[in-house]
C-alpha cells in the first residue's frame, strides 16, 4: 500500500469514526488514536491531518455538493463509509490544488471498493464524475500547474556484494537522519542518468550499474509565501562493483556509510526509504 493511500485509509477510519458519533468527539484525538492504534510507525508528513481537518473546514459546502449531485439519496441514508468516501474524493478534487483530479477520484473509488459495499465503488464514481463534468464546464482546477510547482528526486537503494554477504549505502543527512542517496532531476535528464550521477556525487561510488525502478511517492512541501511544491521521489535499485566510499563535500551530507541490511533498515526513519528496501530485499532475496 502507497504512503499516501495508508493516509487516506487512516483519514476515512478517523471521519467515519467522528461521523458514527454524531461528529461530538475531537477529531484530532480520533486521528491520534487511529496511528497509535493502525500505524504507530507511520509518518505521512501530516497529510492524513490535513485531509481530515480540510473535510471538516469544508463539511457544509461538501455536504450541499453530495445534495445535490446524489438527489436520489438523502445524506443521512447513505452509508457512512460511502458518505465520508465523497467528502474526501470532493476534497481533494474541489479544494486542493495540489491532487490532479483523476487521482482524486480514483482514490476515493478505490477507498469505497474497499470498505464500502458492492455497489459503493460505481456509486462514488458517478458523484465525482458528475462534480468533475461541473468543474470542467466552469473551468476550474484547470491552472493547478500554475498553483504548485512539480519537482522530481531521484535515487537508489545502492548495495554491494562481497561474497554471499550485501552491504546497503546509505546518507547522513543535515536534518540528522540516516537516508538514501538521491537528488533533483533535470527536465531533459533520464531517471536512470540521474540515479547514477546523484549516488556518485554522494557517494564517491563511480561503478555503478543502475537496475530495478523500485518505488516512488509523493510528498507536498508548503513555504511560507512560496509556491507549493509537489515532489515526486523514485527509488531503482543500484549495484556499485566497487565499496570505496568518499564523504563529499557537500554542506546537506554529513557522512556516508555501508551497512548491513538490518542495520540499513533499523537506522532510517523514512517509510519511502523502507518501501524501496523492502522491494530491493525482496529482488536480492536478501533476508532481514
């Protein structure tokens, strides 16, 4: 499961527990216990709070959106499942900017096929899609481009074998933490030309041979008085022949190490970096 459908996952769990409850209970103690209860270890740089408090801001317009783009249904005759599905999917597609319509959509079906009924899935479909038509026809969401600035990463899970036993590169960032390599990629740059000049340049590896697209997520950076950035990050799998590794010079890096892949795997708290081990554990068959 993607970092952000788990966030979305844990935004509905949280509405639909509110909204069971005749929307009385503090909503920021019902997303609480959700993480500490379904994924202690998650970290979804707050996503999962901004969707829930922005259906919240925005209950009553979303409410009248449902009204009126389901008219055979009365609001509180639809399932609560399905109910909380729409709020989020009209979210995402009327008020952030950020998420291309056809992801907003398919999330929310994806979320309703899940854990809603047989029919929830075609229902949810037919309500967004509907908004959508709406949308186009009165041009909105068409300058999300202008809205949000697209930046792409890339990097490697970068190993070397010696013998029967792997070693995993990883970074010390200056935020302190333990990561893998990658950097920005240029327009005109293939994703593999970036993977190998970025772990050079971080690295020192020169003899790289760069091999399996593992994974990717996306991470929506907000600056004060700046254009939101939505990020894109990819993660291949990386074979260096050589393990002489060289500490840059580069003020964002402040070591860089081999580990085991235990240890490689203890020492990051990133979930995107996990994500990208399990698949490259799981390509090497390397057990942990």
């Amino acid at each position: 499961m993607s970092n952000r459908h788990l966030a979305r996952t844990l935004a509905l769990q949280t509405l639909f527990q509110w909204d069971f409850n005749n929307q009385k209970e503090n909503i920021d103690d019902v997303l609480k216990y959700n993480f500490e209860e379904f994924a202690i270890d998650f970290d979804d740089d707050g996503f999962s709070k901004e969707l829930v408090m922005g259906v919240v801001k925005n209950i009553a317009a979303i409410n009248k959106l449902i009204v009126k783009f389901a008219p055979e249904w009365p609001l509180d005759q639809i399932t609560n499942s399905d109910r909380n599905c729409l709020r989020i999917g009209i979210y995402e597609l009327k008020y952030d900017q950020t998420i291309p319509p056809k992801v907003a959509i398919n999330e929310a079906i994806e979320l309703a096929k899940t854990y809603g009924g047989e029919s929830s899935g075609k229902f949810i479909n037919g309500v967004l899609g509907s908004i959508f038509k709406e949308m186009e026809l009165k041009g909105e969401k068409q300058d999300m481009d202008e809205l949000i600035k697209k930046e792409t990463s890339v990097g490697g899970v970068v190993y070397h074998k010696d013998g029967d036993e792997y070693k995993i590169a990883l970074i010390f960032s200056a935020h302190d933490k333990w990561a893998l390599p990658k950097g920005h990629k240029d327009n005109d740059e293939e994703d593999k030309d970036t993977v190998a000049r970025e772990v050079s340049e971080e690295t020192g590896l020169m003899n790289l041979t760069v091999k399996n697209y593992l994974s990717e997520t996306e991470v929506k950076i907000k600056r004060p008085k700046e254009t939101t950035v939505l990020k894109t990050i990819k993660f291949y799998l990386v074979e260096s022949k050589d393990d002489k590794i060289v500490v840059p010079q580069i003020a964002e890096l402040k070591d860089v190490k081999w580990f085991s892949p235990k240890e490689a795997y203890t020492k990051t708290d990133y979930d995107n970096v996990r994500e990208a081990l399990d698949k490259a554990y799981e390509i090497l068959n390397i057990k942990i």
